[in-house]
C-alpha cells in the first residue's frame, strides 16, 4: 500500500529517524513522507508517531504507482 | 515503588515552575462540578496536566481530588483499577466508602465498579477524580469498564478525562443533557497576554515584537512555548533567537528541544539523552546509565526549573519527563549515539531485575532485542507475576517476542503455556508444555530443573480443569515438596521456588480433596496456607482457607462453617467480593445451611457463589453449586426445577470427569426426582444404565426404593434399600443412610408394620443428630410418620421439634429468632471464634485456624461468656444455638 503524508513544518534528520520506512520530501512550509507501508496498522503505527512527536497533520493519501 | 501512580504525584510538585494562572479556564472549569463529567482532549504539550494541576491549586481547600496517570501503553485493566482505587482511597479521604483492593489472578474489572458505584452513592461531598493520559489505555476491558462507571456514575463523582484524543466512550447522552464540559485544543492556546506571563515568570523580557512573534510562530501551543521560555533564559541575544527561529520552517518543539539542549551543560545534556530510553527515572539509575554521579542533584534541579520533568513521589526521588519530550529526547539520542542505545537498554534491565522490578526489566530487554535475557526472567518470577494477577501484563510483554523466540526456547514456551491456561485453552497450554519438555536438555541444570517444576505445576493445572484428578495428582510431587533446598535455590530461586510450592500445594489440595481424600487435601492445605502467610501470598491464603472449609465439612460441619467465614472475611479485607476462589466457602456454607433446613439461608449464600464462580475455572465447584441448588428445590418441593438443576450437575462438560461422590449423589437425587414427578419408567431406564459399580452403592438403591414406591411396590422398595440399612451397601456420607431409613420407613408403613417404622425414624434421628441434618426428613415427605413418632420416647426430640418447625413452615423459631440484637453485641473476632465453640477445637487450635494467638481466642471466649450471660463453653453453644448464632442441633457425641 503506498501512501503519502503530509505534515506542518520541515522535518529535521532527527525527526526522520522517527519514520525509517518513508521518503521525505519539503514543499514549501510542509513535508511529504512517502513509501509503502504493509497495511492498515503500520499506517497507523506512522500516524500514532506523528501524532506523538506533536506534529501536525495536513492530509494523508493513498497512490497509486 | 509501584509502577502506578496516585494523587500524590502531582501534589509533589507544589511550586512547579510556569505555572500560568488560566482564569477564564479556571472558570471553565469551576462551572463544569455542576455536571458530571469534562473531558480536556488535545493534542500532546497542549497544556492539559499542567491546566488541572494549576487549577485543582487554586481551588478551594475542602474540594477532594483523585488523580490517576496512566502508564504508556497500559493494557492491564487490573493495574488500571488498583490505581484508580488507591487514588480513590486517599482522595475521598474516608476509607470506609472504597474497599482496599489486593491484586488477585481472578479480578473482575465489571464486578468491581458494580462495587465501587454502590460504595460511592452514598458519599455526599464531590470527589473530583482525574484520569490523566487516558490514550494510553490500551485494554479493551478497561474501556468497557469505564464506560460502565461512567453510565452509572455515582453523583458524588465528577470525572476528569484527559487525553490527546477524544476517548472511544459514549458521551453524546451527557453532552444532551448539558453534563458534559470539553476542553479543546483551541481553548488551550496561549494567549499573547498568558504568553506573556509565562515569560516573565521564567525571567525573560522580550520587546512587544519579539514576544508576538514568538507567539504567531508557536500558535500559542504551550509545549512550544515553554521549551522557548528554557532555551531562552541561556541565550545571550535574546531577540535573535526570536528572529532566527521565526525564520525557519522546521517544527516548533523540535527546533527549539535541539536549541534548549544545546544550551545544557554536558552532563545534564547527557543525561537527559540517555535517561530517555527509561519510562521514570531515579538518581541511581540515572548514575549508571550516564557512568556519572550525582544524577538525583541534577535531576532535582531539572524539576525544580524545567516543566517537563516530573517528581512522581513526594520525596523526589523517582522522575518522569514529558511524552513529547521524552519522544524528542529518544530521536536525539538515536542520532547522537546510535551504539549506544541497546547497551543502556540492558543496562536498565539488569538494573531494574536486581530491584525485582520484573515487567520493567523485561521491557527493556525487550527493547534491547535481548530475548533470552527476557524469556528467562519472565521464566524465574512466573509464579510471582501469576500470583500479583498481572496476566494481562504478561500476555502484553509475551506479545513483544518475536513469532519464532518461541521454538527454540523452552522456558519460554513454559511461560507461553501458562498464558494460555490462563486464557483457558488447556489444549494450546499443552503443546506448549510438550514443546518446552522436548527442548528442556538444552538448559544447565538448575534452570532444567526449575522448567521440570514449572511444567508440572502447569500440568496439574489443567488437569484440575478438566477434573482429570488421577492426572492431576500424577505430577511426581513428592520429590519437589519433600526435596531439601538446595543453597542455589535459597540465593536465586527461593522465592520462585516457595511461590511454586505455596501455589503447587493449594491446587494437589483442591484436586485431592474433589477425589475424596479429604485428610491428604487437609494436610496440604495446611501447609500452603501456612506458606501463604509466610510470604503474605493473599490469594492462596484466601484459596487454602475456603477449601479448607470444604475438606472439614466431612468432620464438622461447626469447624467448616467457622473456616469459610474466616475465608470470606479474609477475601473481604482484601476487597474481594465475587472471586471465584472464594466460591467454594460460600457454596459450603450454602450447604451447612441446607441440610440444617435453613432454606432461605442457605440460597443467599448459593445466590452469592453463583455470583463469584466461573464455571470453566472451577468446573467442580459449579458441579456442587447446582447439585446445591438442586437439593434447596427439593427441600421448598419444587420438584421441576429441582430436576433441570440435578439433570445439569449430572451432564458435566465432556473434558471433565467429576468426584464419584458428587455423581453418584447426584444421579441419585436425579433418579428420584424424576420418580417423584411420576415418570417411573425413565427413572427405571436410567437406573438400567447405570454401571454395575455405581448401582452397588446406598445412593443407587435408595433412587430404586423411590421408583418401587412411586410405583406402589412397597415391598420391592424395602428390599432395594435392605443392603444399606444391613450396612452391605456403602453410603457416601451420613445423609444417605438417613435417606434410605425414611424410605424404608415408608415401605414399613405402606405394609403396615408399625414398630418397623418406628425403629427406622429413631435410627434416621440418631444418624441425622450429629450433623443436624433436617433436610432428608423434608424431601422424603415422611412429616405423617414423624408426626406420629412418640416424643415422649425419642432421644432425639430437639431435632424432632426441629425438623417439624422446618416442615410447617415456620423457620422463625430459634433460627431467626433473636439473632440480630446479638451479633451486634458481639465484635466480628468473637463472633468467629464462637463460631468454632460447637467444635471440639481447644483455644490454642482455633487460635491456629483464626492465625491469633491463644490468648487472643482465650480473651475472645471471656468476652463472649459475659455477654452471653454463661459461664461454660457447652452453655455458650446452648446459649448461641438458641439465638441462631451458630447451626442448630450440631451435637457431638
């Protein structure tokens, strides 16, 4: 399953180290995290860091590649 | 220290630093005690422990608080209530409306709010109760639970929820009806004049620019806020800080945790990054983690100057530091020093199994991907983790194994079996023993040995679930109970080993005593209740002493029922209302009671087993309950219902193979309900199916006697229970031999012989004394002949007048009688030493059984005699008798 993240703010290396399985990328004042997670529960499992390290999410989308 | 926290947390930190005074919330706040429940639910570092903190500081004195904070992950619902309970305690302040709860392998979580909201309806003065970091609550259970409290929340209860997302409870009805207050993170923003005043408490002063920035690019976000309140306090240019930070992109608590750190000194820097793999901190964990000293001094001043960390005990000695910014601090440290994390992983668990802190130590092994270090200190303090009820903790912490751990590892296996017995899936808990025994010659002798008795004792579990007694007693006890220890096992194991032993002896004694051998259950009953109280083992206390009612029930119904008294007052004190451990002590009482012809008595105690008993974990217990209940139908003569109850006792579940004393009973009664119903000729079929060594027993002929004269063949009746009254035919147990008298007595009379019936009521009297049983007399509809039964010429005639109260109806006479102004006179421990005055016990023996001293009981009967009015001990059980302090008619000879 590939989905995209997107999250507030740039993310430092330090952060990235929170989501070892995405690709980052920076538009503008926000980030893109993209990769194929395995299902359903390793998406939540991003969301959950996410919503841990006090980010703030913006959209997450499913792709199709 | 535990690893639950109460109240006293937060009270710990009174001057906690940037506390901001948040009036409008304050009033928010102060207005929603009119309702019943607020929930604060905003994303982390929004604010929401230190809004309550400051406002439950403000608050007038008098208004009571219980705060409980859940721990990451918390998936126990057991630990989750214990906590809430504690906090409970000491916030309501009045012990006397929460029960002290011990944990217990049995809790309930759904019988104890039904408790906890019958105890609180009737406090009057409000009890605010917080329940901090609810998100982290991770048991199914525990929501439902909570979710009962909330429906049925007492008035005297307002309840805080906080949480970073809306909780998954059923609020809508409450939010209708105007009970509900939210707090949301929009209203936890920081205003410019709050932002303000954070910085001027912490010493800043920035330029009316500066501090709007600030603002604007934190949005007001509190977490956001006071990191910049800490980095900027060691900043030389204040204003560029501001400058810099509002010119980058980079997310708000990131930027500015790495700036706070980088201002640090390096000790302080270094132990921030590597206490951060722990879930709390103390000094000398910290000491050893960082190779430093003087940790605890750093960590006090941490707390005294910097929000996000937390003493967690009045004496400031253990810390915790904020999600968010332990989360922050864990990616620093991965970054910073990647090697290094594993290391400081085992560092902690090492630390934390040499303080028996064992789920604390396995977590970090876990986290260290040490598995056998994990698989074997979960190994080593099984019994214990079982024993403190944390099943739940175990199966969370066995989940964190990887699929294959399992194979190769034997003790592992041992302890995934255990698990599943507790699960109830005796086949899975099997193959995993079988897996564990195959592997078992890979470990060094010690830990082969200890696996050896782990799997026995697993074994002898399930065979005691399925009642496959032989099985059960089959494990090679001897050697493990007799053996010597050994000084390895006195330095490392002793505790696993006497934990081992106080369980293994609680469950022989339960199985020996459910195969008839009730002296060998006594015997080692005894010794795990002794064990019990050496090492203040709750649960195993209260098990021994409930079955050890049931064992002294053959001997003396007065020593049985004084045994399961005190086993109930011992569940009690530890608030154990409904467990199933204590369901055999209620359904003995129920049945002291039954026989003695107290009905109603006997169906509140057997209404309250019904209650407390899980049938699929004490399968023989809720045989006899229903058997129990069966005989209470009989006796009010309600034959239909009597016949479902018996017909249920007599269908065991397929896995379980039942005492022959309870079937052979139990069939009895069956058979002869169904002849007293009419239907003879199913009665007979039945009978017919019978194994030729069941038919050879009392129980057998009597059931044949009552179809031979429900079908008018009194003289076929005689003859069926000729063999008992000649004694060629055994009975099992005294009632059995009365049953078969009063049939004979029937037949006799059906065929005229009147002296025959004569003797047979007189014997019946004589054998039914002893224990006072009135019940064989009341099913066997023989009240004509007993009627007719000369008083003047019987030695029995208390009973005789007894059992005719009983059969007229009346049950006030010295039953009921004058009992309640007594009992308050007398104080609960006299009360249960009189209870064990009908026996034959000496003082220092009830001493033993009640665990005081002979002195204590020698006090206790002194007291008693004065208010009894009495100067003997045999006119003190006349005298109780008479008020229905104790049974009636329990006469020895």
């Amino acid at each position: 399953m590939r989905c995209e993240i997107v999250v507030r703010g740039l993310l430092s290396e330090t952060l990235l180290a929170a989501f070892p399985t995405l690709s980052a990328e920076a538009h503008g004042a926000e980030t893109v995290l993209a990769g194929t997670l395995a299902d359903q529960a390793a998406l939540y499992g991003v969301l959950a860091q996410i919503e841990a390290l006090g980010l703030e999410l913006i959209e997450v989308r499913r792709t199709h590649s | 220290m535990s690893r639950t926290r109460v109240g006293v947390v937060d009270a710990a930190s009174p001057g906690a630093p940037g506390l901001v005074a948040r009036r409008e919330l304050f009033d928010v706040l102060d207005r929603a005690l009119s309702g019943r429940v607020t929930v604060v639910s905003a994303p982390p570092g929004s604010g929401k422990t230190f809004l309550l903190r400051s406002w439950l500081q403000q608050a007038e004195p008098g208004l009571r608080v219980a705060w409980v904070s859940l721990d990451r992950g918390e998936s126990d619902a057991q630990r989750f209530w214990l906590s809430l309970v504690g906090s409970l305690r000491d916030g309501v302040g009045d012990n006397s409306f929460v029960e002290k709860l011990t944990p217990s392998p049995e809790f309930d979580g759904f019988a104890l709010v039904e408790h906890l909201v019958s105890d609180l309806d009737s406090l009057d003065e409000q009890v605010v109760l917080v329940i901090d970091d609810l998100h982290e609550l991770n048991s199914a259970d525990a929501l439902a639970q909570l979710e009962l409290l909330l429906a049925r929340l007492p008035h005297a209860l307002h309840l805080v929820l906080v949480t970073r997302r809306d909780p998954p409870l059923p609020l809508g009805q409450l939010r209708l009806a105007g009970d509900l207050t939210e707090i949301r993170a929009a209203d936890l923003r920081f205003t410019l004049e709050e932002a303000r005043e954070l910085l001027d408490a912490a010493g800043i002063q920035l330029s009316e620019g500066a501090l709007a920035t600030l603002h604007e690019r934190t949005e007001g976000w509190v977490a956001g806020l006071r990191l910049a309140a800490i980095a900027l306090a060691e900043h030389p240019d204040q204003e560029q800080f501001v400058a810099e930070f509002s010119g980058t992109e980079r997310t708000v608590a990131d930027y500015l945790l790495t700036e706070m750190l980088d201002r640090q000194p390096a000790d302080v820097r270094t132990l921030l990054l590597r206490t951060s793999v722990l879930e709390r901190v103390n000094g000398p964990l910290a000491d050893l983690l960082t190779g430093g000293t003087g940790s605890e001094r750093i960590l006090q001043n941490l707390e005294e100057g910097n929000s996000f960390v937390a003493a967690l005990d009045a004496g400031r000695s253990w810390f915790r530091y904020h999600q968010l910014f332990a989360d922050l601090l864990r990616l620093l440290l991965r970054r910073a020093d990647p090697g290094r994390v594993d290391e400081l992983h085992q560092a902690a668990a090492r630390w934390y199994a040499d303080h028996a802190e064992i789920v604390d130590a396995v977590r970090h092994a876990h986290a260290a991907g040490d598995w056998p270090q994990a698989s074997r200190l979960l190994a080593e303090h099984m019994p214990g983790l079982l024993l403190d009820g944390e099943g739940e903790t175990l199966r969370a912490l066995l989940a964190g194994f990887p699929p294959d751990a399992v194979s190769a590892d034997p003790e592992l296996a041992s302890v995934f079996g255990a698990d599943q017995i507790t699960r109830g899936s005796l086949e899975g808990a099997t193959a995993y023993f079988d897996l564990a025994e195959r592997q078992a010659p890979r470990l060094p002798d010690d830990r082969r040995r200890r696996l050896k008795w782990t799997i026995a004792y697993g074994r002898l579990l399930v065979a005691r679930r399925r009642g496959d007694l032989d099985g059960a007693l089959d494990g090679g006890w001897a050697d493990f109970l007799s053996e010597p220890q050994t000084p390895g096992e006195i330095e490392f194991g002793q505790k696993f080993g006497q934990k081992l032993r106080a369980l293994a002896l609680l469950n022989l004694g339960i199985v020996e005593l459910w195969s008839g051998q009730a002296e060998a259950a006594e015997e080692h009953l005894e010794e795990s209740l002794e064990l019990a109280r050496r090492l203040e083992l709750a649960y195993v206390e209260v098990g021994s002493l409930a079955h050890l009612g049931a064992a002294g029930y053959i001997r003396s119904p007065a020593l049985a029922r004084g045994r399961c008294e005190f086993a109930i007052a011992r569940a009690e004190a530890h608030g154990w209302r409904s467990e199933p451990i204590v369901g055999i002590a209620l359904v003995t009482l129920g049945a002291i009671e039954l026989w003695s012809g107290n009905f109603d008595t006997a169906e509140n105690w057997l209404d309250r087993a019904d209650q407390a008993l899980r049938p699929e974990a004490e399968p023989a217990t809720a045989l006899l309950l229903r058997y129990a209940r069966g005989l209470l139908h009989c006796g009010r003569g309600r034959h239909e219902q009597a016949l479902r109850e018996f017909s249920a006792a007599d269908h065991a579940p397929t896995l379980f193979v039942p005492s022959q004393v309870l079937t052979l009973r139990t069939r009895g009664y069956l058979l002869q309900t169904r002849a007293r119903l009419g239907d003879t000729a199913a009665a007979r079929s039945a009978y017919a199916e019978m194994s030729d060594e069941d038919r050879r027993w009392g129980e057998a002929h009597a059931a044949l006697a009552v179809i031979e004269l429900a079908e008018g063949n009194a003289e076929a009746a005689a003859e069926a229970v000729a063999p008992v009254l000649e004694g060629t035919a055994p009975v099992t147990g005294a009632s059995s031999l009365v049953d078969a008298l009063l049939l004979d007595a029937i037949a006799q009379n059906q065929l005229a012989d009147a002296q025959a019936v004569a003797v047979d009521i007189e014997r019946a009297l004589e054998v039914a004394e002893p224990d006072g049983l009135v019940l064989p007399f009341v099913m066997s509809g023989v009240r004509d002949l007993l009627e007719r039964h000369p008083r003047h010429n019987t030695a029995h005639a208390a009973l005789l007048t007894d059992i005719l109260d009983v059969l007229g109806g009346s049950t006030s006479r010295r039953r009921q009688g004058e009992r309640a102004p007594m009992v308050d006179e007398l104080s609960d421990g006299e009360l249960r030493v009189l209870r064990f005055l009908p026996s034959n016990l000496t003082a220092p023996e009830i001493g033993g059984e009640l665990y005081v001293s002979p002195n204590t009981v020698k006090t206790h009967m002194r007291h008693i005699y004065a208010k009894l009015g009495v100067h003997r001990r045999t006119e003190a059980v006349d005298r109780a008798r008479e008020l229905g302090l104790v049974g009636p008619s329990v006469r020895r000879r």
